[in-house]
C-alpha cells in the first residue's frame, strides 16, 4: 500500500542518494500498532525499501517517546529494533540528542539536533483522536522531535501555537499517515479502530486538514492547523486523489473522552498524565463507579492547594494526591476507589 502510494505520484524524481533521510514515527509509548497508538512498523519497512530501490541508503529513524516512556522500549516493542537490523539502518533516540534553539512565531524553540540535520525528514504518524487536542497527526507528531522538557512547556503555552510554529522552524519533506489502525478515542491507543488506508502528501496542513475531515473535524475545530497556516506552512485546502476505492469518513471521534473529561479540572496538563487519568477513569466507567468530583491535574497547580485529589507531581498541594512524572493508570485507580469509599 505505502509503496504503491509513493511510486503513484513519482516520489523518486526527488530522491538523491547523496541525501540522508529522517524517518519520523509515532511511537508515543511502548505499544504494538495493533493497540492503535503507535506507527505500523510495515508502513516504515515499506518507505525504507522504496528508498533503497532508488539507490537512497542513508536512512535513520528517530523517535522520542512521550514523557515518562523510554524511546528504547518503543523501539523494541513496536518492532523497530528488527526493522532496522533487517535494512541496516540507525535508530536514534532523541531523549538523547543534543537541541538547537530556533526562534518562530514569536516563540524560543528547543529542536533535536538530529531531526534538523538531515536532508529529508518524512513524517509516518498515526491517525488518531487526541483527548486535548482531538486530533493528532503530522503536525502534532513532530513534538517528538523536542526534549522533554520541552514537551512540559509546550502545554504550559497550550499546546497549539507551538505546534505550529515548531512546524515552521522544523520543515518536514514528506508525510505518510499510517491509518491501517488508530485510536478515535485516546493516543494511547487500546481502543483500536481498523481504517486500513494510507494517506500521502507534502503539506502537512492539508494532510492534517484532510485527516481531521476523515473524523468529522474541521481545521477551525484543532486550532494549530490553522495557526500553521497562518505562518505559512501549509495551506488547509487539499485536493485529493483516491487509488483506490474508499469511504470519506470514517468513525466520528468517540464520545467517551468527552464525557471522562467532565470529571476533571485541567491546567496545562501533560499528554501523558491526562493519558493515565483518562484510562483510569474509564476502568472506573467499566465497572460502574462513579469518581469523585473535585479532580485536579496540571503544571497550572504548581504550589497550590486545596480540597480535592491531585493527580501528578505538579497537583500534589490538594489534600490527596498521587504522585508521578507522569503517574500510572494503576495508582490512580487505586487513589481514586479509595475516594470514592470515603466520600
């Protein structure tokens, strides 16, 4: 499928051996793609063999987990460390790499090194449903090139006018959304759902654009894919060409989320603490209990207190917290079953 979408619209006319090509996955935490969170590592494999068929062998592929995740697990759990032992080519964990600060859209930008420095850096994300953004693909993923503390920062600034403007300082050449199975609920994926498509193209705004009509979303309902065009990385109007027969939509984005989300109280909350919040929530919701009212998660309740519980290092001032960088799924559940008999 990726072969044939690349060799469709003549892709190797801008291939040049002498360039080294950035593969950028989404391997947000130590998934299989099965789940729905992460990049299907044949949609890499298939990239990798179209570059190489056209003489193209320096290839890397490079990844930073989410916060509180290791890249190196991801790598081997999602199927990348046999990836590329099989085609010989580099992993790079960017937890590791060395940063260059960019100055874009009115903002100091940390960037890996590595994702700069290469000659092409194609973008493979994951069509999904995002539980603050909701929608996350090739705009988005590029916040895996970032140091995490970085990533921190990012929600401190609310997530959408640095995601576009990193977009502007960190040019991507080539996009190949994975959308054989994603996740319309959360980006951690486990409520997977098969789409069996892959979509390809040189803009990530009107991949985004496109990607965000396929849930039912305008660009106006994900606010950094029309501040990415208003600097002037892309534009939201696409034109597009099916190789194949396919339906337009797919599934309109779940509910759930939504509805989880009532229970809370956010403030510049991480992806990944509102990530294990979410799914502890919904175990609760599995097992009909209802949670308790006054929830609070996010780098806004640094040094505040209050009556509530916590979740995370950042809430841990309110009268019950559980502490973590991010915390687990598991000891918020626990935190929270032990509420709701004391309430």
């Amino acid at each position: 499928m990726v072969r044939q979408a690349l060799a469709h619209r003549r892709w190797e006319l801008a291939l040049d051996p002498h360039r080294t090509y950035g593969i950028k996955p989404n391997l947000v935490l130590a998934r299989p793609s099965h789940s729905g969170a992460t990049t299907d590592p044949s949609v890499v494999e298939g990239i990798i063999t179209f570059l190489k068929d056209h003489g193209c062998h320096k290839i890397k592929i490079m990844e930073s987990s989410w916060l509180g995740d290791s890249t190196t697990r991801a790598f081997r759990i999602c199927g990348y460390e046999v990836l590329a032992q099989r085609y010989q080519v580099e992993l790079i964990d960017l937890k590791k790499d060395r940063t260059v600060t960019a100055e874009q859209g009115g903002l100091q930008l940390e960037i890996c090194r590595s994702a700069l420095d290469v000659d092409c850096l194609i973008n493979v994300p994951v069509l999904k449903a995002h539980c603050q953004t909701r929608l996350t693909c090739a705009l988005k993923n590029l916040k895996g090139c970032i140091p995490d503390r970085e990533k921190r920062r990012y929600h401190s600034l609310g997530l959408h006018r640095p995601i576009a403007a990193l977009n502007k300082a960190l040019p991507q050449h080539l996009v190949v959304v994975d959308g054989i199975i994603g996740d319309l609920t959360f980006e951690e994926g486990g409520t997977p759902v098969h789409m069996h498509r892959v979509i390809v193209g040189t803009d990530p705004v009107a991949v985004d654009s496109y990607c965000a009509s396929l849930l039912g979303l305008g660009p106006e309902d994900v606010p950094y894919i029309t501040m990415a065009a208003e600097l002037g990385v892309g534009n939201t109007y696409c034109e597009v060409e099916e190789l194949n027969e396919g339906r337009q939509s797919l599934f309109a984005p779940s509910q759930t989320a939504d509805a989880l989300k009532l229970h809370f109280t956010e403030a510049e909350a991480c992806s990944a603490c509102v990530g294990s919040l979410m799914h502890a929530l919904y175990r609760l919701k599995e097992q009909g209990k209802r949670p308790p009212n006054s929830i609070f998660i996010g780098q806004g309740f640094k040094g505040k207190e209050g009556r509530g519980l916590g979740i995370g290092n950042c809430a841990r001032g309110f009268t019950s917290s559980v502490p973590g960088c991010p915390p687990t799924a598991r000891a918020i559940i626990d935190a929270l079953e032990s509420a709701i008999e004391n309430r």
